[in-house]
C-alpha cells in the first residue's frame, strides 16, 4: 500500500537518453525524495499558524518552488507556484 500523498509517483520509471530527452525530467527525483522523508509535512508544520488554514500545502509550496529552481526557474512571482 502507498501513502496517499506518494500516489503521484506509485508507478514512477526514470528512464535516460533517446530523442527528445527534457533535461528537466530529472527534478521528479528531489520532490519523490522530499515526499519519502516526509520534508513536505515536516516544512508545513513549522509554517503552521494558529487559527490560519492556507488554501495551499506551505510545505509543498516551498519544495514545489526549491525543485522549479533546480530546474533553472529565474522568477517564482506565479500564482501557481504560491497559491495563497
């Protein structure tokens, strides 16, 4: 049985090299290791404020946004990125 919050990548498969490899395929690999050790949860409950319940996931944002500048991202000003 998988943990819910890892159904993303239950049937996950890195495969390298071919035509048309997107060298940003790899930054799946950090997210799935911060999700396994739990980083996300851990990240949320040092953000949490009492009686605040924000509309995204703190701890998700913010590995969300460390992978996107793995990735090269030079602006994280989205709201897709934050939420609110």
């Amino acid at each position: 049985m998988v943990d819910p919050a890892l159904g993303w990548s239950e049937k996950l498969s890195v495969e390298v090299g071919g035509a048309g490899t997107v060298a940003q395929a790899g930054v799946v690999l950090p997210r799935l290791l911060a999700d396994r050790l739990g980083l996300c949860t851990e990240l949320a409950g040092v953000m949490a404020r009492a009686g605040f319940v924000p509309l995204r996931h703190r701890g998700r944002a913010l590995v969300d946004a460390a992978c996107s500048l793995a990735a090269g991202a030079t602006c994280l000003g989205s709201g897709s990125v934050w939420g609110a």
